[in-house]
C-alpha cells in the first residue's frame, strides 16, 4: 500500500517559506536603508546622453520612483527597473535598480535632486556639463565620422595638453579598428580607455566611442599631430556598409620655458594648474623634546596637470644641532577625463644633537601657473621646537638605614628605650673589648713570624676578578651586537648610560666609534645600507671602549698596590 508525499511535500515547502519570509524580515530590520545614486560620467559634453543608476538596497513598489524631479534640467529618454534578491553568508539581502537614460537641457552644474523612497532619502548629486565644440557647423552630419580634439593648441614646454579621440557611429557598429595618431617628441600618458556612451547632435542620436589621452611636448616650436584613422563596418539603413574615415591633424605651437621662470625660480621648470604643500609631524610623547629623541616630518606636494617624473625634491641638510635621515619620496598619479593629478610625498628623521630652539627653514616651490600665466610659488612656512637636555637616570643609592636598635613608639611619637640595665650594657662591652684586643696581639704576632707574605696574593685575585667581570662585559657586547638594528640602537643608548655615564652619542670623544654608530642611524633611517662587517666592528670598538675602562682601572690599583708595599717596607723597619 503506498502512501501519498503530497502533505509532507506540502508542509516542507510552507516552512522553507516561512524561514525565507522570517530571515529576509529579520535581515531588512538589521540593516539601515540606503539609496545610492551615480552616472557613467560626472563630466559630460552637452548633448551627450547620460546613463543614471539609482540604487535602493530594499524592496521598492514599481511606481514609487518619481522621475519627474529630473524635467527640469534633464529630458527623460527612457528607464527599466529590475529586483534583486540574494543569500550571503547566510543573510538574505535585496536591492532595487533603476537604469535612466537622461539629456541635459543645458550647460553648466546641473543637480540631479533627492529621490526619497518609503522614507529613505539619496544624496544630491552634481553633474558637469561643457559645451559641445561644433565640429560640423553648416555641413551635413554623415552617419558615421571620427574626430580628435585638444583642450589647447599653445601649451608650454612639458605643460599637459588634454587630446580626445571620438568615433561616432549611427545604426549598428560591426567591426573595426582605429590606426592611432603618432605623438612625436611628446609623452603620453593615457587618461581613459576606450569608453562608450550616447549622444545627441542636430537632433540625432549618435553612438560615441572616446579616447582620452595626456600629453607631455618635450621641445618647443611646431608640433604635429597626424591624423588617426579608422577602417570598419556600420550596419545603417538595413546595409552593411564598409567605412573609412579620418580625422583631421592637428598643429601644437609649444611655447619655451619663460626667462622670468628662469631668473627667480629656484627649482626646476614647473607648468602645473596647481600645487599645494602640507606637512605632518610626529613626536616623542609628551610635550617635552630632548636631544636624540626622533622627530618625523612628512610633506605631502600635490600637483594639477603634470607628471610626478617632472616634479623637484624637497631637501633638508644637516646642521650642527640637528641629524637628517631622509626616505626614499613616495609618488603617484591619479588620472581622470580633466588630467592627471601627481602626488609626491617625503619624509625623513630629525635628530637634534643641541639643546635651546631647534629651527628648520621654510621651504618654497616655484612653480609657473597655467591658469594666470605667471610665476607662483608654494612655501612651506618655517618650524621651531624647543628641545632640552638629556635627563640624567639617577643610579640607585646604597641604603646607609642603622640597623634598628629595638625603639619602639608611644602613642604621643616619643621613643622608649628597650628595658635592658645600663649596667649589663657595659659588661657586655668590657667583654667584647677584651676579646678584640686578644684577637688582634695574636694577628700581630703572626706577621711578625711571617714577613714574606705581602698582599700580592690579594691584588693577584682582584685582577682575576676584574679579568672576568671584563669577559663578562665582552659576552654581553656579543649578544647585545646580535640584535636587529632597530633593537641594538637602543640597547647600545642604555649601555652606554649604564657603563659608561654616557648620556649621548655626542659625548664620545672616539671618532671611529662615532662613524659606525652614524652608520647604524643611516641604516636605520634608510639613507644608506649598513656596510659589510659594520656590526663586527662596532663590536670590537665597544670591547675596546671596555679595555681602556679597564687599564685606567688597574694603573690606579697599579698605584695603589705601590704605595701600600711601601708602607709595608715602612712597616718592617
């Protein structure tokens, strides 16, 4: 007898809805509402049509979305909306899209406006809209044409000029290729690949293929630009039509560096829309900054409308009260429809080596600003610190506490004396004086029998144990000289203090030692690698530093022990 799977089919299904609805209910609920809102491009030309895609990460009703805050600036040419719904991670997450196709009514900042949906609200958004450069005023639009621009055809020498490359089309492109125009005694630098879009000219509807490139003359005086071409096929009135079209060459007249440029500027030749300088400092904790401690500048030169190759240095030298241990500069590009924008950064180490007020110079980039035609410059204003001296670690002193001699405290402060008898007091001391003086006759009696032993024999053992205390001290340099750079500048800092009284470099008077300690700042502050063999030779130089400790320590036993046999000769007599 078979028994029928429809009401247990029936009930899985009903609760594997019922988790579905409770996990998409208890995901919305989790998570903030948003809505998004962006264009294939924020720059456009007018009569270009752009592309808006508006984005709500939840379920939305069909009719809810009104278009019509848009007629104002725009013309709506169309929308589709879609849903989504996906499972990540195990949460249930939902989106509704919007894709509208829209044609500026107008040149200029045109906002497209909030959308609120079920009490959501989107962002104001800012679109810009250039004029449209009449290639074809008076004449017939084909239905197909290529052609190339530049936003300025008398740029100076190494000033960026914007080149765009356009193929328009109508019906329906099959196949093609474009032969790229030659950019002689210029860089390049690409700005956009190949991008496609919508646009409208003499009231028809062109598709648009765009190339946008950055370039860079190299010499002045008359520079062409050959025509690139295109070979393809368009599918247009029902005919598949071969196509060979080119665009027209175009002529630079490049302007020489102005000698004005030449007679003030400092640095090199800088053609930029804008430069700025920012900087950023980092220090010790607290307010205080002592000699060695590390202070870190970082400046930041962010530049419009040139390469980073092209942009100066920023250099700080070494003075008599401070170190400078500079980073390799750090540089990119940003690259957008407009140009590129450069980014330069620098950062180095300051060391002071002098206390009293420390003061770095200001720093000043000239720069020749295409936008004015003139000379401007850029100034890093000047930086002081106060810095103090070295703090001397006090060492530990020896605890010189008399042994408690049995006072005990009243409660009014006052000391009581213990209870023993003045009389048993002095018994004990008669006794104890006796006992010394035995004591002592007998140790005299002995040295007189026994002249020949001297106090060679001590001075031998004292000069053992300073040999070992000095091997101890040398394994410890060889273990402390193992470390990694960064831990052995400090370590070697603290051994100096601890066996030396040595509170800064500086108070060396050891010019070798000094050298490889330099080259273990250099090293550590990436100015220059630390030599082979530099590490073996710091070592044998701190060995050294300890030796010579050592023979000032036994000349002066040396003297001691002379005089005493002396006074032992002295003695005998």
């Amino acid at each position: 007898m078979t028994h029928s799977t429809f009401p247990y089919n029936f009930v899985k299904a009903f609760a594997f809805l019922c988790v579905f609805s409770l996990g998409f209910a208890f995901s919305s609920q989790g998570m903030a509402n948003a809505i998004s809102v962006e264009t294939d491009r924020q720059t456009v030309e007018y009569g270009d049509i752009v592309t808006l895609k508006i984005t709500a990460d939840f379920q939305v009703n069909a009719k809810a979305l009104d278009l019509d805050v848009l007629e104002s600036d725009f013309e709506v040419l169309g929308s589709q909306r879609s849903n989504n719904i996906q499972m990540i991670n195990g949460d249930f997450q939902s989106s509704t899209n919007w894709v509208v196709q829209l044609l500026p009514k107008r040149e200029g900042k045109l906002i497209i406006p909030e959308f609120e949906l079920e009490g959501t609200k989107s962002l104001p958004y800012t679109l810009t809209v250039t004029p449209y450069i009449i290639q074809h005023e008076g004449t017939a639009l084909k239905p197909f044409f290529l052609e190339s621009t530049v936003d300025q055809t008398t740029p100076y020498i190494q000033e960026q000029v914007v080149y765009t490359l356009r193929f328009f089309h109508q019906g329906r492109y099959v196949d093609g290729m474009i032969r790229p125009p030659k950019f002689d005694k210029m860089l390049l630098e690409p700005l956009k690949e190949q991008s496609v879009y919508q646009k409208k000219i003499q009231g028809k509807n062109y598709t648009v293929y765009e190339w946008i490139y950055a370039l860079y003359p190299q010499s002045s005086g008359e520079i062409k630009i050959d025509p690139p071409i295109f070979n393809g096929r368009i599918q247009y009135a029902g005919q598949l039509r071969p196509i060979k079209e080119f665009a027209k060459g175009i002529t630079l007249d490049v302007i020489p560096e102005p000698a004005l440029f030449k007679e003030q500027a400092t640095n090199t030749w800088l053609p930029a829309k804008s430069l700025t300088l920012a900087e950023t400092w980092t220090q010790p904790a607290g307010d205080l900054i002592r000699i060695g401690d590390t202070l870190t500048q970082t400046v930041t030169m962010t530049v419009q409308s040139i390469k980073a190759s092209q942009l100066p240095n920023l250099t700080l030298l070494p003075q008599t009260d401070y170190k400078v241990y500079p980073e390799k500069p750090q540089s990119k590009e940003e690259a957008s429809a407009s140009g590129i924008t450069s980014i330069k950064q620098f950062k180095r180490s300051i060391i002071p080596t002098k206390a009293g007020t420390l003061r770095l110079p200001e720093r000043t980039v000239y720069w020749w600003n295409t936008q004015s035609n003139q000379l401007d410059k850029t100034t890093l204003p000047a930086k002081t610190f106060e810095i103090q001296t070295v703090v001397v670690e006090q060492q530990n002193l020896v605890d010189c506490t008399l042994p408690s001699q049995g006072l005990t405290a009243t409660p009014d402060g006052k000391f009581n004396q213990p209870t023993r008898s003045v009389s048993s007091v002095w018994q004990w001391l008669s006794a104890l004086l006796a006992v010394l003086w035995i004591t002592t006759s007998i140790v005299l009696i002995r040295q007189k029998r026994q002249p020949k032993i001297t106090q060679t024999s001590a001075v031998t053992q004292e000069a053992q144990d300073n040999q070992i205390k000095t091997q101890q001290a040398w394994s410890n340099i060889d273990v402390m000289c193992q470390l990694p750079a960064d831990q052995l500048y400090p370590a070697l800092k603290q051994w100096l203090k601890t066996e030396h009284q040595i509170q800064h470099f500086s108070e060396l008077h050891n010019p070798s030692l000094q050298s490889l300690i330099q080259q273990l700042e250099a090293s550590l502050y990436n100015e220059s690698p630390l030599k082979h063999g530099a590490i073996e030779q710091l070592a044998e130089a701190l060995k050294s530093l300890n030796e010579a400790k050592g023979k000032n320590s036994a000349g002066l036993l040396k003297s001691k022990t002379s005089a005493d046999s002396k006074l032992a000769d002295l003695y005998e007599r």
